[in-house]
C-alpha cells in the first residue's frame, strides 16, 4: 500500500489471452491490493486464462459492451471494492505496469487526483512504433482540445490511466458512450469539475499481438474528440448544457 491506500489495477480485455500474462507479472503486487479483468465477451480464452493467472476478480461480459461499456465494469467494481486508487491498465502489454508504483505515489501524497501515462512526453511514441498517422493525428487532436479545454497536456488519448476514488464517485462516467470516445469523454468530465491531471512518461510497445483500432474507427473517434471538445467548451461558457460535464 501507499500511504495505506488500497490500489486496485482494472483491466479492460478484450482477446488479450496472448499478451494478458506476460502484463500480469510485471504488476508490483507488494504495492497492488485487488485486481480485476473485465472479458468483453471475447472469442479466445482470456477469461479462463485470468482465472489461471489467480486474478483476484475475473467477469466476462455475456455479450460485447464496447471498450467504454466494458471500463464502466471495471470502475463500478473497482469502487465496490473500496479503492482508494484505480488504475486502468491495458492487458495487451503495450504500456509498462512497471509505472503503476509511481502513478500511485502522485495521486497518494496529494499531488494530482488523476495521472496519465503519456507517449508523447519524450519520444517514446514514435520509438514504440507508433504508425505516423496515429502520431500526427494525436498532435493535432491535442492541440485542438488544449486550446478549447483550456488545458496543457501532452496527450488526451492515453489508455494508461490512474484515478482517486474521490475522483471516480465525483463524475458520472456510466452516463458516457459505450465506445472508444468514453476515454475522452472521462476527461472532459474530471476537467469540468476543476481536477488537475498529472502526467509521467510512458515508453509504448506497438507490435502484432497488441490492440490497436484501423483506420476507420480511428477517424470515427477523431470526429467523436471533436465533438466532445466543442460541447466541452460550450458548455463552460454557457451556451449549451451538456449534463454529463455535471
């Protein structure tokens, strides 16, 4: 434990039986409390896996919810549970649990309520392998929702996350999309009610067996930051009232 919080580390999966252990060993045990995985309904054998592993609370899905559907399964237990601080760690292996211990430090001594694990501080996108477009594409979203959510941050679209509970119970995160916009949508919700973000550098792993969308969902979720950023900014000026931001 950190400063006698309990951290629990939330995984999203959705056929990740071929990376799943290899991400389960690196977890720092002597500083995690519980963890969970949520099978999104996938057609390998994660989920008999994850009960092999020993994981400590192992659901599956009876059908497919998205990768927003399945976080809010990952949350609502999580807080179940009594976490002080939850952690969303992909199981695909593209971003380190080695960092779980210092994301955890940043939110335990008060420093920020919410870390993430950036790509882009550094240079460890493009060195992981991240495709060019992905990259452009990242910047480009990024500086348009800085400038509109009147922020600073290196990146939004970070699978590599770390909360408070207080953080989690404050926004109403069931309320968001089931698909991939529920990340971003979780942001501007945590910006909206006044949370400092805290970021950390995040070497990233892009291969074969990691999880990544094509180009048409990407683009689709490109749009769905747009949107999200203009209500976002609409909002806090008070033109329109978007009522998952209260």
């Amino acid at each position: 434990m950190i400063n006698k919080k309990k951290v629990v580390v939330v995984m999203p999966a959705y056929n990740a039986s071929e990376t799943l252990e290899k991400t389960y060993n690196e977890i720092p045990f002597q500083l995690v409390d519980d963890v969970i995985l949520v099978d999104d309904h996938g057609s390998d054998n994660t989920y008999d896996l994850a009960k092999k592993l020993g994981i400590n609370h192992v659901i599956r899905h009876e059908f497919n919810k998205g990768y927003g559907g399945n976080q809010k399964t990952c949350y609502n237990k999580a807080l179940e549970l009594g976490a002080d601080i939850v952690v969303m760690l992909h199981p695909d292996y593209q971003y380190t649990p080695k960092l779980i211990e210092s994301m955890c430090y940043l939110i335990a001594n008060g420093l920020y309520p919410v870390v993430l694990g950036s790509r882009i501080l550094g240079k460890g996108a493009l060195k992981g392998g991240m495709p060019i477009y992905k990259y452009i594409a990242n910047r480009c979203l990024t500086l348009f929702q800085n400038i509109l959510m009147n922020q600073k941050l290196s990146e939004y679209h970070t699978g590599y996350r770390a909360f408070s509970a207080e953080v989690l119970k404050s926004i109403n995160f069931n309320s968001n999309s089931d698909d991939f916009i529920f990340d971003n949508q979780m942001l501007a919700q945590i910006m909206f009610k006044g949370n400092e973000i805290g970021e950390i550098t995040c070497p990233t792993k892009y291969f074969e067996e990691a999880s990544s969308i094509n180009f048409q969902r990407s683009s689709v979720y490109g749009l769905g930051v747009i949107y999200t950023s203009i209500r976002y900014f609409l909002t806090k000026i008070g033109l329109i009232n978007w009522k998952i931001l209260k």
